[in-house]
C-alpha cells in the first residue's frame, strides 16, 4: 500500500545570508491512510512549521511532500488552494470561526466553497453536527457557543468535506480538560470507524495518548518516534511522558 | 530625543501610512484655498457686470463647503486614529504618560497640518488658475485674466485651518484619554450580534419613499397633496419623508433583504456568496447612517447639478423659442453694419386689446402675407390661410397649466369686433419681446380692424450668437423707449450664460467636492472593516479558498456598499428633477443622465481603488 502522506529531506530556513535559521532539517516520515499520527516537542522545536508546510500553508525550502499521488512542491498557489480545498482539513488552535456565521453556516462553508448541490450539503451538515453532539447549536452564532462547542463546530468544519488528510495544531490548547477529552475520543472515534487521517500538533501529552503514533521533534529534527501498538491509553501515556523527560525541556510543558 | 523629534521620526518612517491622512487634508486645503482664490479675485470678477451675483454665490458655497471639509476631516481623522490606537496602547504599556503621547500626538498633527498647508496652497494656487479658466469659458466670456496670488486666502485659508486642525488634534486628546489599557488585552472581541430585520420598520421606509416619490412626481398644480401642503411646506415634507425613509431603508429594508437573501439556500449556499451575504448583514446596520447621509448627499448633487446642467444646456433652446428673431424692435430702422444680415423687414402691426372673461392683455395683430414671408425667412415649411373671423393664435409663453387655450374660442376686442381662434401655435415669428402674444388674422380683416398702428423692425442673423457689436450698435441708436422693447439673441444668450454659467461652475465645483468626500468616506469605512476582517479572509485562504475567489467576493461587497447609496441617490435626484423639470416646463433628460454617468464613472473609479485597497490589506493577513 501506498503511503498517504510521504515527506522527503524536508528542510524550511527562514532569513538570509547570515542570518539564516534553520526551523526544519532533514525531515523524513510517512503516514499510511487511515493513521492517528501525533506531533510532540518543546516549544521552538518546529512543530507548527512542519504542520504549515505539510498543511501547503507555507512552502518548505527543500524536499518534497507527497499527499496521496499529488507532489505539492511543484503547484502554484490557486493549485494549492484547491488541492486544499479538495483534500485538506483543519482544527486550529484558536478555532477560527467565522463570527458573522451561525455554527450552521461555517460547517457549510467549505461544502459552498466546493460547490456541493445544498440538498446534499443539508444531510452532511446534519450528520456531522450528529457526530460532534452540536446539533441542537446549529442555529447559534459562535459568540453564543462556549469554547468546547466552538472546537467542536471548528472540527465538523474540517471534517464535514470527507478530506483524505486532517491536520489539527494544538486543537485542545484552549479548552478545559472535561471539553478537551470530548473531543479527542469524537476524533479517535471518527479515526477508527471511518479511517480517517489525521495528524495532529500537540504539546499535551494526555492529548497525545490518544494517538497511535508519536514522532518526537528536536531542534527541527525528527528525534524519535513511538508506537501504542497495544498498549492501553494510559500505558502509553506514561511511555510518552518516559520519553518527554528523556527528551528534556518537555516536562514542564507537559503539565 | 525630544518629542518633537520623535514626531518628526514617526512620520518620516511611517510614510506610507501617514500618506492617505496627508493626501486628504491636503485635499481639503486645495479644494478650499481653491474656492476662497476664486472669490477673492476682484480682478477678473469686478470687471464683470455679474460679479455681485456671483460673489454672493460664492460666499454662500464656501460656507457649505467648510461644513462639509470639517466633516470630510472628521472622518478622516477618526479613521487615522483608530489605525494608531496600537502604537498608543504599545506607549502606554512601556510606561509612556498620557499626557506625553498626547503631547506627542499634538506635535505630529502640527508637522502633518504645517506640510499640508504648504502643499495644499501651493497645489491650490495652480489649481485655481486652471478652474478660472474654465469658469470664464463656461459664462461665456472672452476675458484672460492673469491670476495673482490673493494674500486674503492666504490668510483665511491658513486661519481656517489652523482652527480645523487644533481641532482635530483636541479629537486626538480625547482618543488618548479615553483609551483604556485592558482593550490592548481584549483579543478576542466579544461578538456583535446579527441584526434582526423588524417588518414595521422595512414597510414604514418603503412607504415614505413611495409616498415621497409619488408627491414628487405629481403634477404640482393639480395635485392635491402639493395643494394641501402649499407649494413650499410640500417640497420640505418630501425632503423630510425621503430622508426618513433613506434611513429606514438602509436600516431595515436592507438587512431584510439580505436575511432573506441569506435564507436562500440554494443561493447562497454556492461559493462564497454565504460570506458576502453574512459579512454585509454584519456590517450594514453599524453603517446605515453613514450610507443614508451619502445617499442623501449624492441625491443632493445629483440634482442640483443636474438641474443647473440641464438649464445651462437649455439656455440656448430657450432664448431661441422666445426670440425666432436675432434682432426685434418698434419703429423705425436703423444703420448698422449689414455682414452676416440674412433678412432685415419692416413689419407695420397693429396694437391690440383683447378682453376675454378671466381679464385683458395687449396682442400684435400681424398681416398673415406677413406671417408667411417671415416663416419662410427663418425656414418654417407652415403657410397660413386664414378665413375671414378667424384668427391664429401665437403663443411662445403658453403652458397647458397654466394658460386660457382660447381655440375654438371667440376672441373679444375691447371694441366689440371678435375673431374665431382656428389654432394656437407655441412657436412665434415675432419676439416675444416686444411682440407679446401674436394674433395672424388675413391682409383683408387686418386693414379693416380699427386699432393703433405700430411698426416693428425684425432682422435676422448668421452665427447670431456672436453678433454681440452688432446688437450694441443697434442698441446705442435706440431711443431710451425702443431699448426697453429691444430684443436680442446674443445679448439674452449672453445674460442667460453668464448667469446659469456661474451657477454651473459652482455647482459643479461643489458636486466635485461633494462627490470626493463622499467617496472618501466610503473608502475609509471599507478600509477600516478590512483591516477588522484581514483575520477572517486569512481563516479562508486557510479553509482553501483562492486569491481569485477572495477578489471575487470582496469586489462583490464593496460593489454593494457603493452602488446601494448611489443608486437610491439616483433614484431620488431622478425623481427631485422630475419635479424640477415639471416646474421649469424644461426638457432636462439628456442632460440629468449625461450628468448622473458623469457622477457614477467618477465613483466608478473610487471603488476599484477601495477594492484595490482592501484586497491588499486582506493580503497582507496571509
């Protein structure tokens, strides 16, 4: 089987001349379709660059980056905005809501965009807010919703279009634990009952866990990489939080 | 580093940014200075025998435009102030006091209005000799003035503005004072809500708009509306009702409009339609009042300069239909140079009083051998033959409102004899002055009526326009009675000119300006919203929305912000000028709209700068 997601030399510098800083060097992975990949490191290790570039956000200074047969280092930017557009999830941070649109309206959004028939939009719409237990907000507007429910609405955004690969960055950073835990068993949920991809930043060890795969960055390289295989959650848990402590720097981040 | 140096530094290395403040105020100097040169320009205005006329018109527009500069400059300022509120915030947490930033803030708009005064009196002094000439072309005068620089607008130009800026920078003050640390930490903003349309409300403008309209557009002399209102009280009702209305309409009608807009699935769920539709509902009721005053200033300019545009444009049609002749006057001929001379008649009429039943007017009872050889002379195909009794009526003052029509009707002398009105015709070959209204009657019943003898001289011209000596030489040898019942083309052309062309020229001046501020303060209101939204266009791109289709939906929704006023400007002027033209009995159509595309292409071009600006201000986001 072909991988879904295939990174090669991956290298991102930012600056010129003297100034040059390396964020990325000399990444290599793959992530196989149908996998819960997480993305572990200190702060500055280069986590979010390497989502932004997987992510065709931003571009990176080498390498290539391969999502299904598609080569994303030789499209030009309308070309990268449709393939994102077609293929892509996302689950921000900061949720990244539409505050001018209901929760209705800014899961139909990226169905509009790809200019899916609106009766079809309609059953998709509802499924999806079935799925994240946000049916009954759908007529509210972000500003009358509490942070969990905007995560929420925020996932079935990036996951109402059905995309090969969703890329979530730090998606329980501002959420409290009880809403945080919601939302990553809905993901772990969805990744196992309907294969999807996702691959996901986080610094949160506890969100971690809910992964099956882990790679560890350093100094914009990758250091390590573990697997749950059959451990139980909190198994793996502690397996992360041994290797957060190896890594160093990551403990305090950790709780 | 003193304050002032680090004003000096702030504006030197924020240019860019400093530039659009700049560039209005400089703006508003030029526009100004412009105006106050013009009117202080005894040289060119005395020599003129309307100069009081026109200075008094002057006076008067140079109030309005200082009202409307303090708005403009307002405007302006509040939106270079909201754009600053970081750097002050960023002073302020470093430990700066209020009382320093504001000092400093007093500093800068004192460096920024000392190069605007300069730049703008120095752009102004050409700019005013250039308008000049066009005023003096546009009243049809030959004079080339020098212009000299007026020290008087130096001076007032430079008081004004020192006053406009202690002002705006006292606005600066109170921004400073007003501003609160803790919005610096607000990040995330709490929610405006989403306008609700209120059905009253949406019915209510709806109805005064149509009321107003159909007021308008009424027959003022029949209408009962204008006859229970009187001819003055209904003018100002319908202002006040169009207004109301206006304002309802943006408030209400709008975001009804646009909620079901938005309810349209099928619609709006394609492409981004669902943004544009969502962020101009967001947007619109914080905005009805600055698109209401646009509207409501666009009507304004619209019409008035539409107005005076269709009666400059009429002035030539109107001097001809009252005067078919270049030259008419009572008695004998006299000798002036004979070039460009297509005919030069003597005509022996008689003075006629006519008693009818509503009262009794003086007529010219013309020969109708005579009436024919003069149609013939100014190229009318018509040829009378006139039965005996009967009579042809010539009436250039006639209008269906307000005239008798007498045809069909008998004529009544004062001496009992009576003709039978066959027709009336609205076009004469006699000048009204000193003609009056005509009666042609046959050679026979002409000799036969028993009244006073008069002979009339008519000549008629090539180019008669321009045959201004000629009509002084004839004048000159008139007798101080024959002067008074002198007409002549060139000399009415001349006088209607001078007097609808200033009126032009500083209507237009002002539309200008006018249609500049407005223009202006849409483009900064739109600026101000993309730089609220650059975080929700980067969500988009984000999202995979593409540069073309971003483009696509801002240019949409700039596109309604700028054509909703322009077009329910439009719609009101069109229906202001109806009345106008109804009033005038003036047909103004080919004028108005000549006039309203000139108004729409020159707002045309303001909004693709706004798009052009906001695009890249959401740009910059990604």
């Amino acid at each position: 089987m072909t991988p879904l997601l295939k990174v090669q030399n991956v290298e991102k510098t930012y600056g010129k001349g003297a100034n040059t800083f390396t964020a990325l060097s000399n990444i290599s992975f793959e992530v196989e379709k149908g996998e819960f990949v997480g993305v572990m490191g200190p702060s500055g290790a280069g986590k979010s660059t390497l989502l932004n570039v997987l992510a065709t956000i931003d571009t990176p200074t080498t390498g290539e980056i391969i999502i299904g047969d598609t080569n994303l280092a030789r499209m030009k930017d309308a070309e990268l905005a449709d393939f994102r557009r077609d293929n892509l999830g996302f689950i921000f941070q900061d949720y990244n809501l539409l505050d001018s649109l209901t929760v209705r309206e800014n899961i139909v959004l990226p169905l509009a965009i790809a200019k899916v028939p609106t009766k079809a939009i309609n059953a998709k719409v509802e499924r999806i807010a079935t799925l994240f237990g946000i049916k009954e907000l759908l007529d509210k507007y972000p500003y009358q919703i509490s942070g969990g429910q905007k995560q929420r609405t925020a996932s079935s955004r990036a996951l109402v279009t059905e995309p090969k690969l969703i890329f979530a960055d730090e998606p329980t950073g501002a959420l409290d634990s009880k809403s945080a835990t919601d939302l990553l068993e809905s993901l772990s949920d969805l990744n196992n009952s309907q294969a999807s991809t996702i691959m996901m930043v986080t610094h949160d060890a506890f969100a971690a866990s809910f992964c099956q795969r882990i790679l560890f960055i350093q100094d914009g390289q990758l250091s390590k990489e573990i697997h749950r295989g059959t451990q139980t959650r909190k198994q793996f848990f502690q397996e992360i939080l041994q290797v957060l402590a190896g890594i160093g720097g990551g403990v305090n981040d950790v709780i | 580093m003193t304050l002032f140096s680090l004003a000096r530094k702030n504006i030197q290395r924020n240019l860019s940014n400093y530039f659009l403040y700049i560039a209005s105020m400089v703006f508003s100097i030029v526009i100004y200075f412009t105006f106050v040169t013009l009117k202080y320009n005894d040289d060119i205005l005395a020599s003129q025998q309307f100069s009081r006329q026109i200075k008094g018109l002057m006076s008067g527009s140079s109030v309005v435009l200082l009202f409307f500069i303090v708005i403009f400059m307002a405007y302006s300022n509040s939106f270079f102030m909201k754009k600053r509120k970081k750097e002050v915030a960023l002073y302020s947490l470093l430990g700066v006091r209020k009382q320093k930033i504001g000092l400093m803030l007093f500093f800068e708009n004192l460096v920024i209005g000392f190069v605007s005064l300069v730049l703008g009196i120095v752009l102004g002094f050409f700019m005013s000799q250039g308008l000049l000439m066009i005023l003096v072309r546009l009243m049809g005068f030959e004079v080339v003035g020098s212009l000299t620089f007026s020290p008087e607008a130096l001076v007032n130009t430079t008081c004004i503005f020192a006053l406009l800026f202690l002002f705006t920078s006292l606005q600066g003050y109170r921004v400073i004072y007003q501003f609160k640390l803790i919005d610096l930490f607000h990040a995330e903003k709490q929610g405006e809500k989403i306008p609700r349309a209120s059905l009253i409300a949406a019915i209510l403008g709806t109805a005064l708009l149509a009321f107003g309209y159909y007021t308008a557009s009424a027959d003022i002399f029949t209408s009962k509306i204008w006859r229970f209102f009187t001819i003055l009280g209904t003018p100002l009702m319908v202002i006040g009702m169009t207004i109301a209305g206006t304002y309802l309409l943006f408030h209400s009608v709008s975001v009804f409009v646009l909620t079901a807009l938005k309810k349209a699935t099928s619609w709006s769920w394609k492409g981004l339609n669902l943004i544009g539709v969502s962020q101009l509902l967001y947007r619109i009721r914080a905005n009805a009042k600055s698109l209401s005053i646009i509207a409501i200033l666009s009507a304004t300019t619209i019409t008035a300069g539409g107005g005076v545009f269709g009666m400059y444009y009429n002035a030539e049609a109107s001097v001809r239909h009252a005067l078919p002749n270049t030259f008419m006057w009572k008695g004998d001929t006299v000798k002036f140079s004979q070039e460009d001379v297509l005919y030069n008649e003597s005509l022996s009429v008689k003075k006629l009083r006519v008693d009818n039943e509503f009262s009794f007017f003086e007529y010219t009872l013309l020969k109708e051998s005579d009436y024919n050889r003069l149609a013939k002379l100014q190229g009318k195909d018509e040829q009378l033959h006139i039965a005996n009794g009967a009579t042809v009526l010539l009436d250039t003052s006639f209008d269906e409102r307000f005239s008798h029509d007498f045809t069909g009707e008998e004529f009544k002398l004062e001496n009992g004899e009576s003709f039978h009105v066959d027709k009336m015709y609205t076009e004469s070959v006699l000048n009204f002055i000193p003609a009056g209204t005509v009666l042609v009657v046959n050679d026979k019943v002409f000799a036969a009526t028993n009244a006073e003898d008069v002979k009339m001289q008519v000549v008629g011209m090539d180019n008669d326009l321009k045959q201004q000596a000629i009509s002084k030489e004839i004048y000159n040898q008139l007798s101080t009675e024959q002067q008074e019942g002198f007409s002549s083309v060139p000399q009415s052309y001349e006088d209607g000119l001078a007097t609808v062309g200033s009126l032009l020229f500083v209507g237009s001046f002002l539309g200008l300006v006018f249609l500049a501020a407005t223009g202006s303060i849409i483009y900064f209101k739109v600026l101000t919203e993309a730089e609220e939204d650059q975080p929700k266009y980067a969500i988009l791109n984000k999202i995979g929305v593409n540069k073309k289709q971003i483009l696509k939906t801002v240019a949409g929704q700039v596109a309604v912000i700028f054509s909703a006023p322009l077009v329910v400007g439009i719609v009101h002027s069109a229906f202001a000028l109806l009345a106008f033209s109804q009033l005038f009995s003036m047909d103004i159509t080919k004028p108005v709209i000549l006039w309203m595309i000139a108004y729409s292409a020159i707002y045309g071009i303001y909004y693709i700068f706004t798009v052009r600006s906001f695009y890249k201000i959401i740009r910059q986001g990604n």
